[in-house]
C-alpha cells in the first residue's frame, strides 16, 4: 500500500472540499492533521464544530497585522505554520486569493500505520452525540 505523507489541494466549491477530505481520510490521514484555509468560514462551520480538522480563516486580523509590518501578501501569511516553500506559499496564497480553499494533510509521525477505523467517509454523526 502507498504511504501518503502530505496531500494538498486547491477546490472551489465546498462539496469538492468534503469529496477531497474524504479521499485524504481514506489515505489513513487523521482529522486533526489536515487544515483548511479558506476566506469565507461560514460554509465550513460544521467541519469546525463537529471535527477535529483545523478550519482557518485565511486573511484574519492576525494575519492582517503580520502582513501590514511583513509587507507580505495577507493569505500568503495565513500559510505561515504549513512551512511550505516560498513557491507553494505564493502559488496556494493566491489561489485563496481567488475564492479557493485549500487543504492541507501532513502526517505529524510519517512512519507510524493510522488504524484503520478512522478510514470512515466523513458525516456529521457526530453532531448528535
């Protein structure tokens, strides 16, 4: 079996996202390694209630404030704890930029099998425990 070690992916719609970290899911990631950075957070309010994924709003006052003293592009700044390169931190900023969001799954022990039960599609269940 191929072991992932990072996914990432720009999508444009909120139903290409969940079908996106569904597959990621499925690839053995957990949910708190993968991060989302998006705009607009309203549509992804459940992912950030009902999950353990990091749902970001890229371009928040933090962000803000480091770009103004950085002179660096706000949603570039919002990339700041992925450690991309400075490529990847243009290339993905910008495409935030346009509307995208972005999704982000690195696993935090590259060598260690995820168990198998966390491999579930994504639903809300949980929203009623």
């Amino acid at each position: 079996m191929m072991e992932y070690r990072r996914e990432i992916a720009l999508v444009y719609s909120v139903e290409e996202a969940m079908t996106k970290l569904n597959i990621i899911r499925g690839h053995g990631f957990s949910e708190h390694e993968i991060h989302v950075f998006t705009k607009d957070i309203h549509p992804l309010q459940s992912l950030k209630m009902y999950t353990d994924i990091q749902v970001h709003l890229a371009g928040s006052w933090l962000d803000q404030l480091i770009s103004f003293v950085t002179r660096k592009n706000v949603y570039e700044v919002s990339l700041r704890i992925l450690h991309l390169t400075s490529e990847e931190t243009a290339h993905y900023g910008h495409g935030i930029e346009l509307g995208a969001i972005f999704l982000f799954a690195e696993h935090e022990y590259p060598y260690e099998k995820e168990p198998k039960k966390q491999q579930a599609a994504f639903n809300l269940s949980r929203a009623v425990d």
